[in-house]
C-alpha cells in the first residue's frame, strides 16, 4: 500500500511539473513575441523617420531589384533579425 502510495505522489508531483513548465514555456513565447513586436515597431518608426541601416538598406535593394515595396519589407526584415543577433550576442535577452 505505501508503494502505491508514493507511486501515485510521484505522479502527482510530475504532472504539476509538467503543467508548470508548459505554463511557463508559453508566457515566455509570448513575452518573447511582444518583444520582437516592439523591434519591428521601432525598425518602422526609424524608416518613417529616414534612419537606415545603409548597409542593410543597400542589402535589400539589391534583393528587391528596386521593387520600393520588397525593398522596404526585405529591409525591415534584415533590420529586425539584425537586431535580434546583436541582443543574443550580447547576452542582453531576458524574456
């Protein structure tokens, strides 16, 4: 009995393990999400504002073949996976 016991505790207590981290892993995708959301409002304020990257700018002209439209979402983009790298490099991601 007391094996059946402790048996079904361990059940117990893992499955609130696993519901905790399920929880947790989907409020850190979301903080995640809004955080990358905020790179690509600022990316577009600074365009709006004529603030390029000029690399990255010229990057996405020559991808666009001067379409203005892929040019400005090629640009957008790389600006955003751009600064996303320089976070991860830096270690300066806490979500």
């Amino acid at each position: 009995m007391l094996v059946i016991n402790i048996t079904v505790g361990i059940a117990i207590f893992l499955l609130l393990v696993a519901i905790t981290l399920m929880y947790s892993s989907k409020r850190s995708k979301a903080k995640r999400d809004d955080w990358e959301e905020s790179i690509y409002k600022q990316v577009v304020r600074d365009l709006k504002n004529n603030k390029k990257r000029y690399g990255l700018w010229k990057l996405a002209m020559k991808e666009s073949n001067g379409l203005e439209d892929t040019c400005e979402s090629l640009y957008i983009a790389y600006c955003v996976q751009s600064i996303i790298g320089e976070h991860e490099i830096l270690g300066t991601v806490r979500i």
